[in-house]
C-alpha cells in the first residue's frame, strides 16, 4: 500500500508526488515556482542583482536554465571535450578575431588612418600571426594540417572584416574601443570605462543595473560630435539575428536594446550632454559568414524596455519555469537534469495555456510576440 511505502521510503513518496504535479496544468513548486529565490533575484530590487544582456537572455530563452546556472550556481562537471581533428572550437576562434579585430581597428585610430584592403591586409594578417602566435604557446597544436586550417579560415575572416571597414569608415570614424561598463577592464580600457553599472529604467517604473563590454563605439561624420553607432562583432551565425519577425525573439534577444542604453548613458555622462546614438549593429566577420551587417535604429527597438521589463518580473516573481521550446534545448548544460526535454517543453506550453497561472503572464506575452 502506498501508505506504507511512503512511511519507509519517504523520498520516493515525494519524487511520486512531484512527478503527478508536474502533469498538471497548475505551476507549482514542482515546476520552478520559487517566491523566495525570486526575491533574492529580483533586479528590480535596489538592492538586487547587477545584470548583463547575456544573463537576461538567458531568461528569456530558458527560466529554468536561469535558475539552475544563476540561483543554484550549478556548474556541470567539467569534461575534456577533445577533438584530434580541430586546433581551435569555435569559442577559441572568435576570441581570438576579436582580440585581432580590437588591436588593428585600435593601431589604424592610434595612426588616424581609414584601413584599405590592398594596402592594410598585411598589417591585419601581421596581428593575426602575433595573436596566434600567443595562442600556440598556450594551446600548441596537434598537427600541421589543423594549424593550416585554422590559419586559413582565420585569415579570410580577417579580409573580410578588412573589407567591410571601408563602408564604416564612410560613416565616421572608432572613438570608443571595448568600452567595459559596470566592471573592471584589466589595465587598458578605453575612456568610457567605469565599476560603476549603469541604471536602466523600465516601463513600470523601477530601475535595474547592467553591465556590459562594447566592442566598438564609432561617432558619426554628420551631427557634429553628437551622433554615435554601436557595433558587436560576431563570428557565428547570423540566425538568430535576422529582421525578419520578432526583432527579441520571445525575450531571447536583448543585446542590441541594452546596449544602445548603456552606450547613450555612458557617451552623456563622459563626452557630452546631447550624445545620441544613432545605430546598433552586429557586423559578422567570421569563418561561417561573409561580413553581413545587421542594423538596427533606436526606433525599431523602441520596446525593448518592456521586453526587458517582462524577464525581470519573471526573475521577481520566482517563475523559473522551463522553455516551452525544444529548440532553447540544442546546446543547454543541463538536458540531462530536465531529462526529456521535449516534454518539458510541452508540459511548459500546457502551463502557459492555463490562465489561471497568472504568475506566467510576462512569458506568455513574451512568447505571444514571436
């Protein structure tokens, strides 16, 4: 009888009870309903936590995986995920075009030089030698065929950002390069860095801060000194960034709105008073893209304030309930937890059918937007 079941095996009779919850249309406990890690979690709180745009897109595409990764702290175990057939993953890659990207744009401000392909493509591929270079005393390659094709994506990615440089150049010139806002920059940092994070005001009211590294803040030929574009440098895909539908993607997009703020607040307070940036974009120049650039004008992210808004309350609210969407599951450190992530997904989804579950109405509006 379970009765006496439960009176000797106490933890199978409340794993039995957990799993008849978790197929209920009710949000509970069982769930990822948790009131009082909300509280200690709630940015919106004075005292609340300082977030970044990654933290909040987190959030947006998996609560549950928030809570795990940034409540608990669980980090999965550590695994030596070797491949005898890559020197450099895709992580290592864009380090190091990042870092490659950041001294050369930093060598042609320092000479005030426009970069031109015929003429600069030595002086690029130069940083990209001394950059790997570092990286073969730390990480030595395992044979000379990888180094060859690392090298060989590396380089053209290199051109291909040499190439789009003449376009930005037209536009205005860098004046801000990784400008590190609300945490400490090492020893070099550019003219906008400060500890200090940045305030943000929502929609309904309360401030939260944020923290964030600008890769590249170039001013504008026209506007006198007073208009700025922000740009990211990305080396994936342009996927999950295309215009064409929900530009936040259900709360899983929120860079591009943030760090049009964070730049504004931080050009006002340092450069000057009417400082307005005009344009966010993602300029990618990496192995798997041929130099795209992605833009975005202020006005068409005119709500991310609210989408903003909407993954705080779930954070206040302690609704850390799991994504109603396989795809947030493809690269997740914690699959295994969830265990049958396609039916965590739809037991999600039967839980943001139910009304009743008004807890959950800043993920359903976010979802309803994609």
């Amino acid at each position: 009888r379970r009765e006496e079941v439960a009176a000797l095996f106490p933890h199978l009779e409340r794993g039995i009870e957990a799993a008849r919850n978790r197929q209920d249309k009710r949000f509970t406990a069982h769930d990822g309903r948790v009131p009082r890690a909300g509280e200690d979690n709630d940015p919106r709180r004075e005292d609340g936590p300082v977030v970044s745009a990654h933290r909040l897109q987190t959030v947006g595409q998996c609560p549950r995986r928030y809570f795990f990764q940034h409540v608990l702290d669980v980090e999965p175990p550590e695994e030596m995920d070797y491949d005898p057939d890559e020197w450099l993953d895709n992580l290592e890659m864009g380090s190091v075009l990042h870092s490659v990207y950041h001294d050369f744009i930093g060598r042609m401000k320092d000479e005030g030089r426009t970069p031109e392909p015929a003429r600069d493509l030595d002086a690029i591929l130069d940083v990209l030698e001394d950059r790997l270079e570092e990286e073969k005393r730390e990480n030595p390659p395992q044979r000379s065929d990888l180094e060859h094709t690392a090298r060989r994506d590396l380089r053209e990615s290199c051109y291909i950002f040499l190439a789009r440089q003449d376009e930005l150049f037209r536009r205005g010139r860098p004046r801000f390069l990784e400008a590190t806002l609300g945490m400490w920059s090492g020893d070099e940092g550019s003219e906008l860095d400060t500890r200090q994070p940045v305030s943000v005001s929502l929609p309904g009211g309360p401030q939260i801060r944020v923290r964030g590294r600008l890769d590249r803040i170039d001013e504008l030929d026209a506007g006198n000194g007073s208009r700025f574009a922000v740009w990211d440098y990305k080396t994936g895909s342009t996927s999950k960034y295309e215009k064409d539908g929900d530009l936040f993607d259900g709360g899983r997009l929120v860079q591009h709105a943030l760090y049009l703020h964070l730049a504004r607040e931080c050009l006002r307070r340092s450069v000057r008073k009417d400082a307005e940036v005009h344009l966010f974009g993602y300029l990618f120049a990496g192995p798997r893209n041929d130099g795209e650039m992605i833009e975005y004008e202020p006005a068409e992210l005119s709500d991310g304030p609210a989408v903003v808004e909407r993954l705080c309350a779930l954070l206040g609210s302690g609704a850390f309930v799991p994504t109603n969407e396989k795809r947030d599951c493809g690269f997740c450190d914690y699959d295994e937890v969830c265990d049958d992530c396609e039916a965590a997904a739809e037991q999600s989804e039967r839980m943001l059918e139910n009304g009743d579950n008004t807890i959950l109405q800043p993920f359903r509006e976010l979802r309803s937007s994609e």
